[in-house]
C-alpha cells in the first residue's frame, strides 16, 4: 500500500510540475504567432505567413521533446493549448483579414470571425476526445492544417506576385479551413507512421527528391499539400458514404501515457 501511495504521490508531483525545455518549446511557438500577427498589421505578409509556418514546427516539437524527456505535465498541456488558440486560431485569422478579407466589410469580419471560433471549438473537441477514438484518425482537420492552409495562401499570394482573385480565394478558404476544423469526418492522423522504423534505400533517394521539390517552390508544395490533406477527409467520407460502408470512426480506450504526451497536435 506504501509503494502505491508513493508511486502516485511521484505522478502527482509529476503532473503538477512545470519543466523548461518543452515549454521552451511552446513558449517559441507563441512567440512567432505574435511576431506574425504585428507582422501582418504593418502589410509583411510573406513573413507574417513564414513565423506561422515556424510555429508550426516549435509546436510540433514540444510534445515530443516532453516524451523524450520524461516531462510531461498537466502546465504543459494547458500552456500547449492556450499557445495553440493564438497560433493556429488568432494568428491566422488576423493576417488574412489584414491582407484581403478587410476589403469585405462585415462578411469579411464575420468569416475571420468563424475561423477563428471554429478554431476554438476544435481545439476544446480534441482536448475531450483524447483516448476515446481510434489515434488512426483526426475528426476534423487539426489546427496546424487550417493554419497551414491559411499561411499557405498568403505565402502563395507573395511568392508569385499576387493572386487573381485573391480576395474570393481568401474568403473561400477561410470559411473552408474553418468549417473543416469542426467537420465531423475522419482525417488520417499519421501517426502509424514511425521515423524509427527501417526503410529501403530507395527510400532515402525519395525522401532527397521531396526535399528537393519543397525547396524549389515552398510555397506551392506546401501549400497543395495541405490542401490535398483537408480534401482527402471528405473524399474518403463520399466515397465510404457511397459504397454504403461505415464511416464514423470506432471508439477506443483510453491509453494514459501516450495521449497526455500527444495532447498537443
């Protein structure tokens, strides 16, 4: 009974404590969804677009480096959560209503408005669904994705000169990014995939060729990659939905360690 008692008084400890280096991590995040969001307000939106897809990484990283450390706590997944909101909620609103969807007036305002509550609403749904579905899958696109979509556009827009129509693109994706977010459709999670697993070395040279193709037109890669991700949900579902298979997701149990460590999307 002791060793129990001291056992849960370590996790206890544990989860209530804060630590540095991952927080670090989303502390950067954050950083850089500021740094865009004042970026954007003086007309710098290709770097406004940039600090977004920045903190994209550091957000990606923090989770894991919490894994790699042993230090994972209850701070650290409600900071991860509030940096989250402002960077893939407040941030990518703000900088696309700054570069075109002012123009609009009122519909502008409100569809900004809309992404940046559906953002909301998703990351409270992720937070509640943690080990109650398969980790196979995301109901509805994660957060990044719609950032990523968002910062895509207006890295596209400043790369090639400008858009045309930029506006009705600006308008149309918004909405979509946002209403995707809350979408009740499964989006492959990838996290089957594992970095630690052997692989041909055909491999490698594939891996040398996309990252060549990124960095010839990051913008245009990037940007068609999120895009064929967000569809790849919905034409899954019509697909299942024809055919007549099941298309909702199975519940799971919960497993503990790993979704407190994946918390963050």
């Amino acid at each position: 009974m002791s060793a129990t008692k001291s056992r849960n008084k370590i996790n206890n400890l544990k989860q209530n404590s804060i630590y540095l280096l991952p927080n670090s991590f989303t502390i950067a995040a954050l950083f850089c969804a500021f740094y865009a969001i004042t970026e954007s307000m003086h007309d710098r939106f290709g770097t406004a677009a940039a600090a977004v897809f920045v903190s994209m990484l550091l957000d990606g990283m923090d989770g894991r480096v919490a894994r790699w450390t042993n230090s994972q706590s209850a701070f650290g997944e409600q900071l991860d959560s509030l940096a989250d909101m402002v960077s893939f909620g407040v941030a990518p609103a703000l900088i696309v209503y700054n570069w075109q969807l002012y123009q609009f007036g009122k519909l502008g305002y409100g569809i900004a408005f809309v992404y940046c509550a559906c953002a909301a609403l998703r990351l409270a749904l992720f937070n509640t669904l943690i080990g109650k579905i398969d980790k196979k899958w995301f109901i509805g696109i994660p957060s990044p994705t719609a950032a990523a979509l968002m910062a895509g556009l207006v890295w596209l827009d400043q790369s090639y000169g400008g858009l045309a129509g930029g506006g009705a693109w600006a308008l149309l994706m918004t909405l979509f990014a946002g209403l995707s977010m809350v979408a009740q459709i499964p989006f492959w999670s990838f996290k089957e995939v594992h970095v630690k697993r052997k692989v041909p070395f055909f491999g490698m040279i594939l891996l040398v060729l996309a990252v060549m193709v990124v960095a010839l037109e990051p913008a245009l890669v990037l940007f068609a990659f999120f895009l064929m991700y967000s569809l790849s949900g919905y034409v899954r579902y019509g697909w299942r939905k024809w055919k007549g298979l099941e298309t909702a997701v199975a519940q799971t149990a919960a497993d503990g360690a790993d979704d407190v460590a994946d918390r963050r999307e």
